[in-house]
C-alpha cells in the first residue's frame, strides 16, 4: 500500500460536512489506493495516527476489511440456480425502481447464491417463503422490516454480490463480511490508538456493524454522521474516513 493520503475535500458527489445533533462533523476521505487480497494495511492506519487529533475517530468500510481478510467467494462458483434467480427477482421488486437503481448490486442473484452458500439451502428457502410475505405486509402499513433477512440470519444482509460497475477484479467475487468487526476494531484502537467504528454503507442504508470500546459518541450518532456514505465506495478507493468535531480553525488538517 503507497501514497495513503488524508484528503481535505470530500468525494464527488459528497459533502465534507455534515450536521447533526447540532454539531458539525468533518469527513475527511483517506484514499488507500486499490488493495490487494490479504493486504498489509497498516500503513493506512499508520498515516491516519500521524494526524489524529484528540476526539477523532476513524470508520472503516466493511468491503475493506473483508478484502484483507480473504472472505470472497469467486463468481465462477456462483452459478445462480432458480431459488436465487426468483429471491432476487422478488427483493429487486420488494426495493422499488429508484433504491434499485441507487445500489442494483444489492439484488443480483449471484449475491443471493452467496447467501445459499453461507446459510444453507434450506434455511434460505424457509427465509424466502415466510420472510418475504412478511416485509410485504409490514410495507404496507409503512414499516420496513426486513423479515427475509432476518429469518435467514448468517448476517446474509452484509454479503457484497459480485457486480460489473466494482473495480476489478472484485467485480467477480462476492464479499462475505468481517469474521469479527467488533474485535477488528479493537484492534486498530489497541495498535494504532484510534477509536474505530466498521461500516456497511450503501446509496440505500449505513449500518455501524462494530465499534472500539473508545468511540467518543453512540452508536447511533456515528451511523447518522455516515448516513450519506461519504467514503463513496467505488473508484473514489477512500475506503476509510476520519472523522473530526469541528470547533475552531486550528483543528483542521495542515
């Protein structure tokens, strides 16, 4: 991994900043380059240490991390047969035209194979039989419950499907999440001293999936700073932000 770099400016298409609560946040992109399967990434981690501030915080995209651990499944064994081909045809329809086309990676029936793979034909048929049904009621009277995924367990939800608009050559594996993100993050923050939070972040949704002991704000306040997925997780290849309390001038990056 070379030339890590701390960006001042937020990705295309993204705000640096953002308000909540009252409080403004800085996002600062850190661009890593593409990495390779099984990394070192420390150098990241390391460049990071070198500008952290007191009170700053560091989110890390969960596709990341399962990169470097090796999770990924080959699209050459993903060979979709009739149950993942209906699920996903069935969770396109359930997302509607516009989440569709904001994230379409999210119903692609190689991901929904992936999922087979990982829970287990049965469990995934049972899952689909009464969890989807079940989302369409709760839709119905404006509640989104994910009941497919739910019922299915495995954390299937966190599975990234193989999709042609990723960078090669991860557009031919799915990504099959972190073994441990909650004792990932404990170790960035025990190595590196940086409080660490790991997300699964999309155009639809952002969800905190493991926090550090150290974080300095709740759960829920951290995925509200992230809700826009400021990383991008694309070619923009910032799969880490470092996250700053904006106070005064003097705490910017130099």
């Amino acid at each position: 991994m070379k030339n890590v770099e701390i960006r001042k400016e937020a990705n295309p298409g993204h705000n640096l900043k953002i308000e909540v609560d009252g409080q403004w946040y800085k996002r600062f992109p850190v661009y890593t380059g593409k990495i390779n399967i099984k990394e070192d990434i420390s150098p990241a981690f390391e460049k990071i240490k070198e500008e952290y501030q007191e009170g700053d915080w560091i989110a890390v995209s969960e596709k990341f991390i399962t990169i470097t651990e090796g999770r990924l499944i080959h699209k050459s064994l993903l060979k979709p047969k009739w149950l993942a081909r209906s699920i996903a045809k069935i969770i396109r329809w359930n997302m509607g035209r516009k989440a569709y086309e904001n994230d379409p990676a999210y119903a692609v029936p190689e991901k929904v194979q992936a999922a087979i793979f990982i829970a287990g034909w049965w469990r995934i048929f049972f899952a689909a039989l009464l969890g989807i049904p079940l989302s369409l009621i709760y839709k119905l009277f404006g509640q989104k419950k994910g009941w497919f995924y739910i019922l299915a367990g495995n954390r299937i939800s966190e599975i990234d499907g193989t999709f042609s608009e990723e960078i090669p050559p991860y557009n031919e594996f799915a990504k099959i999440y972190p073994e441990n993100p909650k004792k990932t993050c404990s170790e960035i923050e025990s190595k590196y001293g940086l409080p660490c939070c790991i997300i699964d972040s999309n155009n639809i949704n952002t969800e905190i999936i493991g926090m550090s002991l150290s974080m300095p704000l709740s759960h829920e306040r951290a995925r509200n700073i992230l809700i826009d997925n400021p990383m991008g997780q694309g070619r923009e290849l910032t799969p880490i932000i470092l996250v700053r309390a904006e106070k005064n001038k003097k705490e910017d990056i130099n």
